[in-house]
C-alpha cells in the first residue's frame, strides 16, 4: 500500500504555511529574535510557542519508547483525529468506518468534514465483527476506527481482529488508545514500522491527568506524520500547555504511575460494591478507568442520581447499550457516595 495515493490531491499539493519560528531553529539563548513581531518584554508567555514542541516530545518519547519523527501532537487528540480526516477524505466523497457503540467524536467529525459513515456495530461481546467490515470497505473507505480499550463499553479488542484488519483495510486503520495507559495491553504504537497504514492516538487527558490542557498524541509513520505537520495550524499546541506538559512528565510521573495503580484497585473494588446493587444486572469487564452496567431503567437510574448531586453517563441511546450507565472511577470517597447512593434509590 502507497499511503501516498490516499492523501487529499489539494493537501498533497499545498506548500505549507511557515512560521517564523519554523525557519529557524537553534540555541535560543544567544539569539536576538525580530521575526514574528511579538511584544518583546518577558512575561513567560510573550512568545510564540515552539511549533514543534521539541521538549514536550522528547520526554513523551522517553516515556513511550517511540522517536520523536513518529510523534505529532495536538490540541488533544480531537485535533489530532480532525487532522487526520482533512488529510486523508475528500468531503462528499470519501468514507470512514466506525464501530459502534463507541466514542462520538468519530462521527461527530464526519459529519463537519463532509464524510459519509459506514458504521458495522460490534458483536455481543463488544468485539468486532472482521469479515463484515472488510465487506462493507469500499474504495471510498479511507479511515476505520478502532478504540480499543473501546469506550464506552471499557473492553480491549482481540489482537488477532485489530491485526487482520490492518493488513487487509485498504485505507488507514486509526486505533484510539485514549485508555492504553489503564491497560495490560502493549499499545500498538510499537508496531508501527510493520504497518504502514497504522495511526495510534493516546492523550494526556485520561490516565496522565492533564484533560485541562489539551494535548493529544499522535503516532505513525513518518510519512504520514509529514503529511500531518503540512495542515496543522502552525501553533496547535499553546506555550501554558507546553510547560504544563513539561512541568507534569518531568516532576510528577511517578505520581501519575501510582495514581494509575489506585485507580485501577478503586475500580476493582467498585465492581465488587456494583454487583450488590439489585438494580444492577451486568457489569462488562473493562480495561479502563471506567465500567458500563446494565441496569434495570437507565433513564430512571440517571436522572435518580442527578437528584443526589451525581453525575454519571447514560449510554441506553447508543446500540447495544439498552438501559447501560457509564461509571467513571473517581476517588474511594467518591465512589463510596456513589454505591451508598445506588443503594439508597427505591
Ligand atoms: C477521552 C477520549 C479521548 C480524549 O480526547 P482528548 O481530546 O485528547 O481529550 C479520545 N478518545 C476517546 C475514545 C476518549 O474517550
């Protein structure tokens, strides 16, 4: 597969914006900089951040085991999956594939961009059905989503699925791991050099508790990524978000790792404390810092908590979730409010 017949003919053929700072890099320090008209006077943010986010990437890369020429971030991975799309579907034309019940925001930007969706649901087990998407694929077919640890149902796709679907989609396979970090699962970023047509997106607003920042990751091949630096706006990713970033990976990781270790022991023992609730009939395993219940009537259930002051998920609208909540792990006081409020609901 040439991953150069998939771009858009208008991106392949733009010159791309370049940015004061993009034509120049080196050792700041010792430079007088008279080339973007800022405000000269320092108040920490009255320079253009680094368009390229070189510090932000060499510690993610660090942390990931992935080079920094497979890496490109964004104002969270909504940005990240938008440029993905204008890089890859002609509006009215192209198509993607989703597999609901699943995140949102891939039909969401669908539909901004002008894209048809195919959409094949997942099996009883919240797996995917393999051959049924190859057949629906067309030669429009440009993008098929994978969220695995999937949300909102908390499971992780078989390996075996995700890789057959790589190698036989004639278009890109976007595999969201949004989750990855809660999982057991190596992340498929580490496959990169196997497979072409692969993009991984992970982000920092989950496991390494930073949503307020907005800052998505983006991994795939160098192609691609190039392709990606041609039509990100040239300052995606602002200088707070960069030192926040920064000042979190550098001081606090080991925090974030033993933060993950508890939550995923709070999950545990929510699970537990959720099968004694007689409302509740299902709880699907799940590989992220959340769980889906079934339950009894989840409108009902909803809008009972919302009247004790907690606000939870109602997933009953998507397929296959008929009358499912989505549970968060919060802290162990947190969720204790919760099942001592589940069990107070008549
Ligand atoms: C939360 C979430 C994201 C994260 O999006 P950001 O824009 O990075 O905050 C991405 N994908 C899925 C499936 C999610 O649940």
């Amino acid at each position: 597969m040439n991953i150069q017949d998939l771009i858009r003919p208008t991106v392949k053929a733009l010159k791309p914006y370049s940015s004061a700072r993009d034509e120049y890099q080196g050792n700041s320090d010792a430079m007088v900089f008279l080339d973007a008209n800022e405000n000269p006077f320092e108040n920490g943010v009255n320079r253009y951040p680094d368009p390229q986010q070189r510090t932000v990437k060499s510690l993610l890369s660090n942390i990931k085991g992935i080079p920094q020429q497979n890496m490109l971030l964004g104002n969270g991975s909504d940005e990240v999956l938008d440029l993905i799309y204008r890089a890859f579907c002609e509006p009215n034309q192209d198509n993607i594939i989703t597999l609901p019940p699943t995140y949102g925001m891939y039909s969401v930007l669908a539909n901004i961009n002008a894209i048809k969706i195919k959409s094949v649901q997942l099996d009883k087990n919240f797996q995917p059905k393999v051959d049924e998407i190859l057949d629906i694929a067309d030669s429009n077919s440009k993008l098929l989503f994978l969220c695995s640890p999937n949300n909102p149902t908390g499971n992780s796709f078989e390996a075996k699925s995700i890789e057959k679907l790589i190698n036989n989609f004639k278009g890109i396979v976007v595999i969201d791991e949004a989750y990855i970090d809660f999982s057991n699962e190596e992340s498929w970023a580490s496959k990169l050099n196997l497979f072409p047509n692969l993009i991984v997106t992970q982000t920092l607003s989950k496991a390494y508790g930073m949503a307020g920042i907005r800052l998505g990751i983006c991994f795939a091949s160098e192609a691609i990524i190039s392709v990606l630096n041609r039509i990100k706006p040239p300052y995606n990713v602002n200088e707070l978000t960069q030192q926040k970033a920064i000042s979190q990976l550098e001081q606090q990781y080991e925090i974030t790792k033993q933060q993950v270790t508890d939550i995923l022991k709070e999950r545990d023992a929510l699970v537990t404390k959720l099968k004694s609730v007689d409302f509740i009939s299902k709880i699907y395993p799940s590989d992220a810092n959340f769980v889906l219940a079934k339950v009894d009537d989840a409108t009902k259930r909803y809008n009972q908590l919302i009247e004790k002051g907690i606000v939870i998920r109602n997933r009953t609208t998507q397929p296959g979730c008929e009358n499912c909540l989505r549970f968060t792990v919060g802290t162990s006081k947190e969720n204790d409010v919760l099942i001592k409020s589940l069990k107070e609901l008549e």
